[in-house]
C-alpha cells in the first residue's frame, strides 16, 4: 500500500514524529536513487540531502493536502537530474544522435543473459557509473525508475527519438560493461 503523507500534519508542528517517519522512510530510498545518479558517493550524499530537502518544502508548499511517497520520490528524481545537469558546465547534454524513424524492437539485452544475476547491488552501480552523464541519466530514468521515453525527453529538453537511440546504446554498453567482468 503506497505510503500517503498529510501536508498539514508537518505544518502544524504538533508531532514531530511525522516529520521523522518520513525521514526514515523516505531518505534511504532518495539516498539509494542519489547513488544511481552520481559519479561519486560524495556527490550522491551532497545531492540527497539537497533534493530532499527541496522536494520536502515543493510538496509542503503544494496546494493539496496529502502527497504519497511515489510522487515524492517522482519530484525527488526530476529535482536530482536537473541539479546533476546544472551543475555541469562545458559540457552539451544532448546526444549527436539524431533519429527520425522509431525502430519496432522491443529486445533486451539482458533478456536472455545471465550475467547480471550475479552482480550485487554495488557491482551493478559501479558498471552504471561507467557509462557517460547522459547515458547514465537516461537508464536510470528509463530502465529503473520508469519514466517513459517522451518523460525523459521532456526532462532533459531533448528529442524523443534521440533518447531511444540513446538508450539503446547506453543498454549495449551496460551489457558490454557487466559482461567483460564476468
């Protein structure tokens, strides 16, 4: 059942055991996504902790009452990948790719493989952290946390038939990456 959180319960300051039970249920979850989407364990911390935050009070400041954990965690993502672009500097976000024409396959790489069912959950955050910003970005929106294609498009201001292209290339190299370890 989807953890619903009442804004106004916050507001009041009456209990602050609100306050802590969203903490200690929602900030490991941000702190795990934060990990996905940073280079480094330092930056994952730093960012968490900023997102939440900023989240926390865009929710607070929301003119519904309640709020539930998957649309917090949604905010929290979006808040994270748009901080992560900001903060980079000299550097163009979109792919060269350009595409005009979708490609009917809907095969995953990892479909028939059985490498990645031996990874631990660290090993497969170091393989992600291999691929590029922009690939990274997009595999975690996509294959992770289920945005769809015209989502991600719309978040990183780019094309949507570049995004796919993309992502096909980023699932390639994951799959190169895991596979050359094993």
């Amino acid at each position: 059942m989807e953890q619903v959180y009442n804004k106004q319960e916050f507001l009041s300051q009456k209990n602050k055991d609100v306050l802590e039970n969203l903490i200690e249920q929602l900030l490991p979850k941000c702190n795990g996504i934060a990990n996905r989407y940073c280079k480094t364990n330092e930056q994952s911390a730093e960012l968490s902790v900023k997102c939440f935050l900023s989240v926390l009070k865009e929710m607070l400041n929301r003119k519904e009452d309640d709020f539930e954990e998957k649309t917090f965690l949604k905010h929290f993502i979006i808040c994270l990948v748009q901080t992560l672009i900001t903060q980079r500097t000299g550097t163009l976000v979109a792919d060269t790719t350009i595409v005009s024409v979708l490609k009917n396959s809907s095969n995953n790489l990892f479909s028939n493989s059985e490498y990645y069912k031996t990874l631990s959950v660290g090993e497969i955050i170091t393989h992600i952290r291999k691929l590029n910003f922009i690939q990274q970005i997009v595999f975690n929106l996509i294959v992770l946390d289920n945005f769809s294609l015209s989502e991600t498009a719309q978040i990183l201001q780019h094309n949507e038939l570049s995004i796919k292209a993309l992502l096909e290339k980023t699932k390639y190299n994951l799959y190169t990456s895991v596979k050359s370890t094993i």
